[in-house]
C-alpha cells in the first residue's frame, strides 16, 4: 500500500510540472484527494505559516517593483555589469545573489537576466555561462535569505536544539557564497565559444541575433526611497528576531512570535511605501512579481501539503528505514533533499515537507544546516519560471535544452554550486557551532 501511495504522489507531481507554474499546487491538491477518499490516510498540515511568510514579502516587494525600486535596483546591476563586462559570469551570480538574499524570491532574477544576456553578447561572452549560474544563484540565495519563508521555518526547528537564527545566517550566507563562487569559475569554461557555436553562428546570419546596447534609466521620484524602506524592513526583521532569540535574550517573553513579526513588518513596509512614494495600490495586483509571488503561494500550498500528508502517514516506517543510514552516512541527507526539491519544486515546501522528519531522525543541527542548501534543487527539471526566461531570453541559442531533457545549460552548475555549498556548510558549520 505504501508504493501505491507514494506513485499517487509522485504522479500528482509530474502532472504538476506538466501543468507548469501554478499548476504543481493545484495537482498536490488533487494529490490530497486521492490520498484521503481512496487509501484512507488523514490529511497532514497545511504550511500557512509559510504561506504567509511569503505573500506579506511579495506583497512588499510589488509594492516597491511599482514604485520604481526594482528598476532601480536592476540599474545598478546593469552598471556593476557593463563596468565590468569581462567578469560577467562571475558578476551575474553576485547580482542575482545579492537581489534574492534582500528579498527572499528567486523571482526577482527575472529583471536582471535580459541585462546579463546583453552584457555577455556584447562581449562574445558565451550567454549560457553567466545565465546558468545567475539562476542557480537566484535559487540557492533563498536558503540564506534573511526572510525567506524556508530559512524562517527552518530556524523556528533548529532554535529547540540549540541553534540561534543568527548562527543559522552565519552558516548558510559564506557556505552558498563560497559554492556559487567556486561554480561560477568553473561555469565560465563550460561549453564552446560564442563565436565556434555553430547554432549562434546560424542564428546569426539569419539576423535573429540583436544587441539592444545599454538601457537609459530614468528612475521614479520614489524609487530609491521605495528601495529604502525595503531595506529598513529586511533589518528590522532581523533585529526582531536576533533580540527575541533565546540565545540572545534581550526580549524574554515577546507577545509577536517571528513569524508574525515578519508578516507585521512587511506590511507596514508596504503601507509606508505606498504612502510615502504615492503608489496607487490597484498597479500592485498587476505587477509581475506579485502574480509570480501568488502563485508560488499556491504551489507551496498543494505541494507541501500533499508531502507532509504521505509523511506523517509513514513517519515510522521512514524512521526505521532511513534512521540508520542518516546516522551512519549523514551527507546522504542532502541527496535526499535534493531529489525531493527537484519534485517538490519549491525550497520552503521541501523544508516543511522533510526537514522536521530527519530532525526527528535523529540528524544533527550541522548535518541539517550544510545539507539546507540542497533544497535549491528546481533546476534538475527544466521547468522553473527562471530557467525558461533564461533560455527565452538567450537569443544566440546557447542557452538550450538537450533532447534528452536533463542535458541542459543549467545541469552542470546547478549541481556543481549546490554540492559545494553543502561540503563549505560543513566547513563553516564545524567553526560556528
């Protein structure tokens, strides 16, 4: 019976990715279903905690895109690159990097990517090697972001045992740093040169190839400020959190848990902004990272529901199955979060689905933390939002994927960063804990 419903789960997944988008969370539900009205398995949780998390950082964050702030920011991006166009495969991973680390969405990836394949193109660059592992970066960012829903509940589960929010941050940023770093310098050697690509060179001389040159930017009066208050509110939630932390103490008893301070803090952030910027608030429902911000609601929602309800149904039989193995070969935890991320297509879903169960496990804190960035996993299957973008945007046909699905520009650095995000969490794990 157990098979049975582990191929209803992993069938409403693939239908899922099918779907694409959206689709993947209307699927868990169907998912649920199934489970519940045919084999009898009582429903798990829904992740609202999580879900609320993220739609009060979109909202925010839609706020700010309407403002001018996004433009604003992708600007500066677009500056750091041209002044530098010959490092734009390492430049483009910091850029996507740093964009998701403040905002706590890969989403934000979108702007800058049309930005990245220009510089590279301009440079005879090949576009594939900046674009891979500027995604890949935009994806594993999530697990190092201050207010990503996955870092948020993943700290409230490592506080019990020990492990502060900040120590979680002070593992997690150098480890997926250093990771993406390292892949980006074997990223730049990947695959032939722009100009010996017999596809770019076809491409070319039918005239599909065109450089655009450079963007002329002109802000919005409330742009940097917009940015600003952003900023002022990614710094207030970790001050919040860092002084109501236990091993902090400085606010014993706090009558607003972290999660709704996050929630409480966003939102003002957004009130603020709309006031202090004139924001007309219905633009914010059409802005494009507030309707990619919904929908990741809706996917995480589907998804991680329909993983924690086949979970708990079986915890202890994956107790006794994988208990000892985890105890014996711990770094074999990452590989199972990372199979799981590549289905579950969501970081915070594939925290909130497995990592409560191999804690239970009996799974270290360190083993936890350095294995945490491979819920960055959404690549394996080129299906994500991003990724699609990248290979959309990439008119020199460098950026493609192969025939047989998995051989794709993303592959290689995607499972390269992820891998030595995990052995430098470890690292940095055994000297901050």
């Amino acid at each position: 019976m157990v098979f049975i419903e582990l191929a209803i789960v992993l069938i409403a997944i693939w239908l899922g990715a099918r779907l694409g988008g959206i689709g993947i969370g209307f699927a868990g539900g169907l998912g649920v279903l199934i489970l519940t009205l045919f084999c009898g398995i009582k429903p798990g949780a829904i992740p609202f905690d999580v879900i609320e998390i993220i739609m009060a950082v979109i909202a925010a964050i839609a706020a700010m895109q309407v403002a001018g702030g996004m433009d604003y920011l992708v600007s500066l991006a677009e500056r750091l690159l041209r002044r530098h166009p010959r490092y734009v495969t390492l430049l483009a991973p910091l850029v996507t990097y740093m964009m998701t680390l403040l905002a706590g969405t890969g989403h934000t990836a979108f702007s800058t990517l049309p930005v990245i394949a220009e510089v590279a193109k301009e440079q005879g660059v090949r576009p594939s090697r900046p674009l891979s592992i500027a995604v890949v970066s935009s994806q594993i960012a999530i697990t190092a972001s201050p207010i990503s829903a996955a870092v948020v509940f993943f700290a409230t589960l490592l506080e019990p045992r020990g492990v502060s929010y900040l120590a979680l941050l002070a593992i997690a940023i150098p480890a997926t740093m250093a990771g993406i770093f390292l892949a980006a310098l074997v990223t730049n050697f990947l695959g032939k040169e722009l100009k010996d690509d017999a596809i770019y060179q076809a491409r070319l001389a039918k005239g599909d190839v065109i450089l655009r040159g450079a963007n002329v930017f002109v802000a919005k009066p409330g742009a940097k400020r917009s940015v600003l208050w952003f900023v002022t509110g990614i710094v207030a939630v970790v001050l919040y959190a860092t002084f109501t932390s236990e091993s902090v103490g400085l606010i014993a008893h706090p009558l607003l848990p972290r999660n709704e301070a996050i929630v409480v803090f966003m939102l003002t952030i957004a009130t603020l902004i709309c006031l202090t910027c004139k924001v007309d608030t219905g633009e914010i429902l059409s802005a494009s990272t507030f309707k990619s911000g919904m929908s990741a609601c809706i996917c995480v929602m589907g998804v991680a529901w329909l993983g924690d309800t086949f979970v708990k149904a079986h915890l202890t039989e994956i107790q006794m199955l994988a208990g000892d193995t985890l105890q014996t070969y711990p770094w074999m935890l990452a590989l199972v979060l990372f199979f799981a991320a590549t289905l579950l297509y969501s970081q915070a879903a594939t925290t909130k689905a497995l990592m409560p169960a191999a804690l239970l496990l009996g799974v270290s804190p360190l083993t936890a933390i350095a294995s945490f960035a491979a819920v960055s996993a959404l690549f394996v299957l080129p299906t994500y939002p991003t990724l699609l973008a990248a290979v959309e945007m990439d008119d020199t046909g460098s950026t493609r994927i192969g025939k047989y699905v998995f051989n794709h520009s993303f592959i290689i650095p995607g499972i390269l960063a992820i891998t030595l995000s995990v052995l430098f969490g470890f690292l940095f794990g055994g000297l901050v804990l």
